[in-house]
C-alpha cells in the first residue's frame, strides 16, 4: 500500500461503524470496524513523527 486508501464508513447490522477500503476499480480490498482499524492507525508511526525522531 504505497498511497493511503481511501475509507468509506458502512454500518453493520448490529450497529458497529465500519470501514471499507476499496481498490482502483471500485472493488471491497478490506472491511473491518472502526475500532480495529483506529486502533491499527494510533499504532502506526506517521512519517513526520520518523523525521522528527531522527533528528
């Protein structure tokens, strides 16, 4: 995953809030809850948080 994918939100049926990542041509890659996927985001390190450690 070279560019950031965007996410669209769903709803499942009991309720949950729900990412769906979609390819180039429109296709479901990944779906999966909001609180996985925030919870997969806060433990990522952001490239400008690597520059400023490395300095």
């Amino acid at each position: 995953m070279a560019s950031t994918r965007k996410r669209t939100t769903h709803r499942s049926s009991s309720g949950k809030k729900l990412y769906a990542v979609r390819d180039s041509k429109g296709r479901f890659v990944d779906i999966q809850t909001y609180e996985r996927a925030h919870r997969a985001d806060l433990k990522k390190t952001s490239t400008a948080e690597k520059q400023r450690k490395k300095k």
